[in-house]
C-alpha cells in the first residue's frame, strides 16, 4: 500500500517499526497532493518545504521520547490558529494574517508528536453557506459540503488522514457524510477551543475527520475524551439495542438518506441488533428553530468588531448576523436558550436507552456545485443539543456518491459511542454497498 493511503494508525504502526520514515511518509502525502490538488483544490496554506523540515525534526527524536501521533499527519481548518501558518478565515479581512500561536487543539497534537500539514479551506469564518472553490473529491462537479470543506475533502481524496474542522450547525458531520469519511462532533466543550475563531460559544465545537473509527479513538486519546464508566471492549451489536430517530426534520430527506437510514436498520437487525423507532416529544418540536435563535443571536457579537472595521469587504450574511435582519429579541433570545437548556437531559435520558440511536447526516448526496455548501437540518439538533456524533460511511446514493448515517450518544458518551461505532461500521463499510474509488 502506498504511504499516502494509509490510516492514521496505520502509518504510526508502520513508523514506530521503522519499516518507514517520517519523511518518506511525508513525501508520498506530499506527491497525492500534488497529484489531486488541482482538481480537489482543498488547501487554503500548504508548504511543502515545511512540511519535509518537519518531517527531519520528528525523525530525529528519539524512539523513547516519541508522542502517540508521532509523524502522523493532520490538516488543520483555516480557522484555527498555527504559529507557522497564517490563518486566514477565508476572508478579505484576514489575507495574510499570521497570529504566530497555536491553537489548544494543535498544541495538543504538536505535542503527541503529530505533523501539521497545512491549513484547509473554509466557508468565510466558517459562517456562510457559500463554499470555497473545494470540490468534492468523488465528483468534482459536487461540494465536499462546509463549513470544513477543505478538511472533509482532502481526508476524502487520501490526501491527509485527519483533519480538524469546526460545527455550529453541521459544519463536520456534513463534509463527513459528502466525503464518504467518517467525522465526529464530541461533547460540546470537551476539547478546548482557545484559538479557534468563534461563531457561537454555545454551539462550536472542534470536529475530527478520519477514515477509521480507531483513529478517532486515538484522536479520543490524546485529547483526553473519557466517559465516567469505562466502555465495554467487548460491545456486541447481537446483543444490543438500538433506536432510529428519523427527527422532525424527516421530510428534508431526499432518496439517497431515505434508502441508507433503511439499509442501515435492516444490517442492524440482520447481525441481530433489536431497533425501534423512536421520536422527539411534542415540547422540543422547535429545536431546529432554537438553535437557529441562538447562533443568529451568538452572531451579533462575534462578527461585530470585523463589522466595525471593514463592514464593506464583510460577506452579506455576517453583515446581516450584525445587523440582526432577523429581529431576534432579547426575549427570544432567552427562550431559544432557556428551552434548549432544558431539553438537553431530556435527550440523554431518551438517547440513555439504548447503545446509540441511528439518525439522518444529511438530505442527500452531496449537491452539483460549489455556490451552496448543503443543508445542516439533520445537524443542528444534535449541535445545540451537545451530544456527541459520528458520520458513519458505507452507503451510496442515486448517483453512486457516499451517503452517510449518523450514530449519537448522550453527552459525554463518547468513548461509548465510538466502541459502538467501531462494532457497527465494520458492518457498513463492508455490506452498505459504498466503496471509494479513488
């Protein structure tokens, strides 16, 4: 197998046996991108030269004084601070700004040993529905999906094997899903978001990209994600019970999501998984609107001080965050999060109930074009809702193109959850009739 295609465990294997460099590992990254970057187009900052002088420094470290992501290497969003790279928001504001800090999230991962690629495209301030010219790498006639467009695509087209990205609406699981990859949304607020550009406090979280469950699991680790009660190593889906929840949003599903959410309840049960159907109560029918009070509301104030600076270069729907087109009172400002707040232990104990509960990623199959990134109305809920999300791979819309399904636990479930996912999408991955053919 050519470096460039393997996992992110894979290639840590591969490099602490010595059986291959960090350099020659980056290398082979380094001609895919070469190779695909014209047509993918998922690099906002990308130095190659960089990237080998990196690749020397982890090299020369000693086996005994090596992190657990030692040479394993990882594309960061471009709203997310790096001390050797600018960040540039995708704005007109920011060309060229380097703030010459790492962000909490890439200490982290600097100091497990990790590579730090370069910086991926964005959505401007990862708060517009209008993409960067990424395409999506399956069909570059489509959108990878955003606000983590960069992110979503270059793990996609094996050109990164992690990458991080950003949700306030469905800003990781969506990219996950139109990627054919699998993506998590943790709990709210258990990886630290210090330099990160903030859209909403209440809502961002960082999201992680892989193409295995186990790297999500390393990813877990180094970032400390552990549940109170530890997971059951030996999770057996014949044993298990499961829930679907279609949501109120089910009528936004077009027929690539409607055949996946089935095919995935019917692999389920046929490894002899029990699944019922469950739904949202009456009272938390407004969730959807909810969270869209709080992240217009949010909106005011994280984009004022660029408002007030350059209100001319700012996109049109920032301005209108500012300018508060919607009239989002005071009052409703305070419903939105009054009745959120409460619904949040409401949905651990609905979602307590069973292993994890099946819901829709996406409407679809990854939209023609790059004017509009796709919907988040599957996301959104689970966003303000806090819970941890995992994109799951493995099924095929009308075109062929990847279609996703998400699995959610209760908040601070999420090394729970990703003991299931990895029981469950062995099962998807191999009988859910998706197969990458890059």
């Amino acid at each position: 197998m050519e470096p460039f295609r393997l996992t992110a465990s894979q290639a840590r294997n591969e490099i602490r046996s010595g059986s291959l460099t960090v350099e020659q590992y980056a290398q082979s990254l380094l001609s895919r991108i070469s190779e695909r970057d014209s047509i993918v187009k998922g690099w906002a900052h990308f130095n190659s030269d960089l990237v080998i002088e990196q690749a020397k420094i982890l090299d020369r470290i000693a086996p005994e004084n090596r992190g657990p992501l030692h040479g394993v290497a990882i594309a960061v969003k471009d709203v997310i601070y790096t001390k050797d790279m600018p960040t540039q928001h995708n704005s007109p504001l920011y060309v060229g700004s380097h703030p010459e800090v790492d962000a909490a999230s890439v200490q982290i991962l600097r100091q497990a040993g990790a590579l730090i690629l370069g910086k991926t495209t964005t959505t401007e301030f990862a708060a517009t529905l209008k993409g960067p010219a990424t395409c999506n790498p399956h069909d570059p006639t489509r959108t990878p999906g955003g606000s983590s467009s960069g992110s979503g695509a270059v793990v996609g087209d094996f050109q990164a094997p992690i990458g991080l990205g950003t949700q306030t609406g469905g800003s990781t699981i969506r990219p996950g899903s139109f990627n054919g990859i699998y993506a998590m949304k943790p709990t709210w607020n258990s990886i630290s978001r210090e330099g990160q550009k903030i859209y909403s406090l209440i809502l961002d979280t960082l999201g992680l990209y892989a193409r295995s469950i186990e790297d999500l699991q390393l990813l877990a680790d180094v970032f400390h994600l552990e549940d109170d009660d530890v997971p059951d190593e030996n999770f057996d889906i014949a044993k298990a019970k499961f829930a679907v929840c279609k949501t109120m949003m089910w009528s936004s599903a077009g027929p690539g999501t409607e055949a996946a959410m089935s095919k995935a309840v019917q692999l389920l049960r046929d490894h002899g998984a029990e699944v019922e159907e469950i739904e949202f109560s009456p009272e938390l029918q407004k969730l959807p609107e909810w969270h869209l009070t709080i992240m217009h509301g949010d909106g005011r104030a994280a984009f004022l001080p660029d408002y007030v600076v350059n209100k001319q270069d700012m996109n049109e729907l920032l301005v209108d965050h500012v300018e508060d087109v919607w009239k989002i009172s005071h009052a409703d400002f305070l419903e939105a999060f009054d009745n959120i707040g409460a619904a949040r232990p409401k949905v651990d104990k609905m979602l307590g109930g069973y292993a994890a509960v099946l819901v829709p990623s996406i409407p679809d199959e990854a939209p023609v074009g790059q004017d509009s990134t796709g919907s988040a109305v599957f996301n959104c809920i689970w966003t303000a809702l806090h819970t941890p999300v995992v994109n799951m791979p493995g099924f095929k819309g009308p075109n062929g193109l990847p279609v996703g399904v998400s699995l959610v636990a209760p908040r601070y479930r999420d090394r729970h959850l990703l003991t299931v996912c990895e029981a469950v999408g062995r099962i998807f991955e191999s009988e859910g009739g998706w197969k990458s053919q890059l």
